[in-house]
C-alpha cells in the first residue's frame, strides 16, 4: 500500500488524550497531530522517538496531519495506524502474496456472519469451495479481542474455513506468540480456537516513509 505522498518526518514530544500527539518537525517548529490509535500504544509512544506523519491537505480539519510510523527500539518501525491492517490484508490477499489464500474468486469485507450477527474482515468464497472467514488482528499494539473465536469455531464446525491472520506492522518482530504474562485468557481462548481447526497465520509488513506492505509470513508459537 503505498501513501499518496512520501510521508513527512518529525520527533514526537508527547502523546494525550489518545488521539493528539505534540511533534516537533525538521525545522524546529511543533504541531499538534491526529493519533489514529485508541489503545495505550505501550513502548510506542516514548518522548523523543521518530515519527512519521501524512498531510491530508485538508484545511477544514482541525487536525490536518495523521501520525503513522513510529521509530522504536533497535532501529525497527511500527506503523501506528490500525486501520490499516484489513487494507494491508486484503491487498496481500488480492495480489496473491499469501499462498494459503489463493484460489478464490470473490472477496468481500465487514460482511455480517453467524448466531451473534457478527462481521467478519474480510470473507472469501469461490464456486465449489468451501467460504474462508478471515479475522484480521494487528500486532503491533496488542493481539485484539477474543469475541470472535466462538463464531470462527462455528464456522469451522459448519464445514467452513477461519482464519485468524495476524498482521505485524512492526519491522523488529521475527516471531508472534500470545502475550501469556500479559493475557492469559486471550492465550488460552486462542489455543482452544486452534485446537477447533481455525487457522492461524502471521505475516510481517515492510515500513517506509513511502509505503507499508505485507512481504514475509511469520511463525506462530503457540506453546
């Protein structure tokens, strides 16, 4: 997925109230920017580290910039926006990067699914095979929420596909396991969803000031 425009290059002072963060750009000057992250953004939101933000142009915006690349330790880069992760997806799906999920013919998004009228990321289906679900969580700042692993699990005992894919915006990541220490129930569900035959999958992004693109599949250690 490349930016419409190379994105622009600043420190981050601070962030607050979730959704503003204080950058001071090359020249000196600050500016107020949109966080487009509500979570606690943990070890992506140190004073003084690098960002990397895009200008929308837009002058009847209060906030006319959006943070979305974050520098972080050793070098590596974690992209902050999490709206990306079902685009990044689909666009991996779509230009058949992901071998597990080539072959079908249609793709659909945010379609409603199973007895809790849930939507599911992204739905794949092709003539003569069974439909795939795809649940798409975001690395980077946290594994997601167990709501859905009930309705994947159903799928899977209705003769369908799931797939819980795994979508690491962060260069310094070589491999996804649940955070345990952090979250034991959240391990403890996946593991049972796994043990139900949904699928789980990982793959890492490359990040740039130009473009965030899904190139490498990970590993998943579930132990």
């Amino acid at each position: 997925m490349k930016y419409p425009e190379p994105l622009l290059t600043g420190t981050l002072i601070k962030r607050y109230k979730r959704f503003l963060a204080d950058v001071k750009r090359e020249d000196g000057s600050e500016i107020t920017i949109h966080c487009a992250n509500t979570g606690s953004m943990k070890n992506c939101a140190e004073p003084g580290s690098p960002v990397w933000f895009s200008d929308s142009h837009n002058e009847k915006r209060k906030y006319r910039h959006t943070w979305e690349i974050v520098g972080v330790e050793a070098g590596a880069m974690a992209g902050i926006n999490t709206g990306f992760a079902n685009k990044l997806v689909q666009e991996a799906i779509e230009l058949d990067v992901v071998p597990a999920l080539t072959g079908y013919e249609l793709l659909r998004r945010e379609v409603k699914y199973g007895e809790e009228n849930s939507r599911i990321d992204i739905l794949l289906e092709s003539d003569g095979r069974a439909p795939c679900y795809v649940e798409v969580k975001s690395v980077t700042l946290g594994m997601g929420r167990i709501a859905s692993f009930p309705e994947l699990i159903s799928v899977v005992e209705q003769g369908g596909r799931a797939v819980l894919f795994f979508c690491v915006q962060h260069t310094g990541v070589d491999l996804v396991k649940p955070a345990d220490e952090i979250d034991p129930k959240y391990g403890e569900t996946l593991r049972q969803a796994v043990a139900a035959g949904v699928e789980v999958m990982a793959w890492q992004a490359d990040i740039s000031a130009e473009a965030i693109t899904l190139v490498r599949e990970l590993p998943v250690n579930l132990d």
